[in-house]
C-alpha cells in the first residue's frame, strides 16, 4: 500500500516537472525563438513546436491519471485487506 501510494506521489512529481517544462520553460524559448525569427519557416516551426507542447500536456494528464488509478487501486486492497483481518479476528473456531 504504501509503496503504491510512494510510486503515485513520484508520478505526481513527474506531472508536475513536465507541466513546468512545457508551460514555463518550452513557452519562454518558443516566445524568444518568434521574436528573433520570422517568415513562414518561423511560423511552421512555431506551429509543430506548439503541437509538441500540447503533446507534452496530454502526456502530463495522461500520467496524472495514472498516478491517480494507483492511489484507488491500492485503497480499495488496503480497504479489502483491512476487512478480511477484520472477519478473521472474529471468526470463532471450535
């Protein structure tokens, strides 16, 4: 349980990397790069280059969620191993 719930919050760590990259650092070079540069290469250049920030968006969701079904899936075991010690410890033997 709890290394799922560590694997998750590592997941989260990347999310968060990523989104910054793509948000913050990728966004601040493609800003320079379209101020220093122009013409049609510039703009086709500019176009796939916000393409891949989406990409790299859809990417970071796409671990959020990951990293989020994890955190379920081990509640729900640590909630049916909890339950079953539970009926365990009241059982009676004869």
């Amino acid at each position: 349980y709890n290394d799922a719930l560590k694997q998750a919050d590592e997941l989260d760590a990347i999310v968060k990397e990523l989104k910054s990259l793509a948000n913050n650092n990728y966004q601040d070079a493609l800003t320079r790069l379209s101020s220093g540069w122009g013409g049609d290469n510039a703009k086709q250049f500019i176009r796939k280059a916000e393409k891949l920030k989406a990409q790299m968006l859809d990417t970071a969701k796409t671990i959020e969620l990951s990293a989020n079904n994890i955190r379920t899936i081990a509640e729900r075991a640590y909630q049916a191993d909890m339950k079953a010690a539970e009926i365990a410890n009241k059982r009676e033997y004869n």
